[in-house]
C-alpha cells in the first residue's frame, strides 16, 4: 500500500474544495493509525514521518496533498505540529 505525496496546487484544491474540511490538529507525539477508509489531506503546518507497516517511511510537510489509502496500517511520527485539512471517502 502506497502514500501518494504531492505539492499542492491552488487549482487542484479548489477543485477537491478543500478549504471546506475540517480541521485536525496533534502535537509533536508517535502513535500507530489504521485507516479503515481512504483519507485525503492538506498538509496546512508541520511535518510527520508516516511508515506503513512493511513499507518504507514517507515525509510529509505542510504544503502535501497527500492520499493514505483504505487498509493500511501504519505508524505516526509528527516531528512537528501537524495542522491539516482532511476528508474520509
């Protein structure tokens, strides 16, 4: 399973309509997540380490769209306060 990463383009968010999600915030902190259903996210502040299990680390920071998709496993790292705009589905 796969984190899809990339910059996000004004274009490519108001299409998603983006700035109507809500928003989530957490602490510098590591915890394990599983993702019962996809999740797209903004990165708007911070940075975390995101490692699916058997899978390699991916870094995310503010400024990533980024996509986790449904099934996966994986372990949290924020190294950074993370604030993020998200949508399940």
């Amino acid at each position: 399973m796969k984190i899809k990463v990339e910059k996000a383009s004004d274009n490519k968010v108001d299409q998603l309509g983006v700035k109507s999600w809500p928003i989530w915030t957490k602490e510098v902190s590591e915890f394990p997540w599983y993702y019962d259903e996809k999740e797209t996210c903004l990165i708007l502040e911070g940075q975390v380490v995101v490692t699916p299990e058997g899978g390699e680390p991916v870094e995310i920071n503010a400024g990533d769209l980024v996509e986790f998709p449904q099934g996966m496993h994986c372990r949290w790292k924020i190294t950074r306060d993370i604030r993020k705009h998200y949508h399940f589905g």
